[in-house]
C-alpha cells in the first residue's frame, strides 16, 4: 500500500481553515499561532508540525484539502519506496 507525503508552508498559511473542513484526518489548527498543521499521529519529527506521512487511504481528502488551498500551500506526493 502506497505512502503519502504531506507537506504545509506554515508561513504563508492564511488560517482559513478549509483543509482542516475537508481533511480533519490530516490537518487541524495549531492553538498557538492558529495556522494549519498536521495532526500528530502522522507526524515524521515530533518537531516538525508542518510535515507528515499518511496511508493511502487519506490521500484523496489530503488531495481535496491541497487543491481547495486557496492559497495553494499544501502538498501531496507518493512516497517512492
């Protein structure tokens, strides 16, 4: 089953919120600075919030959630293995 990684530019994250609406899965709103981020359980690094790997199965909301960016600040890619 293929892996997908999932990357957000926190800095031009304009708190919208439409990722956490159609992939609440994968992405939240961080507490502090209210900005996207990946929720935990997909994290890479404990220390990097913006950045994480998830199961095929959260590809097509992920997808969703990149696409409806309207700032255009979320990535998707296959995870090459």
């Amino acid at each position: 089953m293929a892996k997908y990684k999932v990357w957000i530019d926190r800095d031009q994250c304009i708190s919208d919120m439409v990722c956490v609406a159609l992939c609440p899965d994968v992405f939240e709103m961080n507490p502090d600075d209210n900005k996207s981020q990946i929720v935990e359980k997909w994290r890479t690094d404990p220390n990097n919030i913006a950045e994480g790997i998830i199961p095929e199965e959260l590809k097509d909301c992920a997808e969703q959630a990149a696409n409806s960016c309207p700032v255009s600040i979320i990535h998707v890619e296959e995870v090459k293995e």
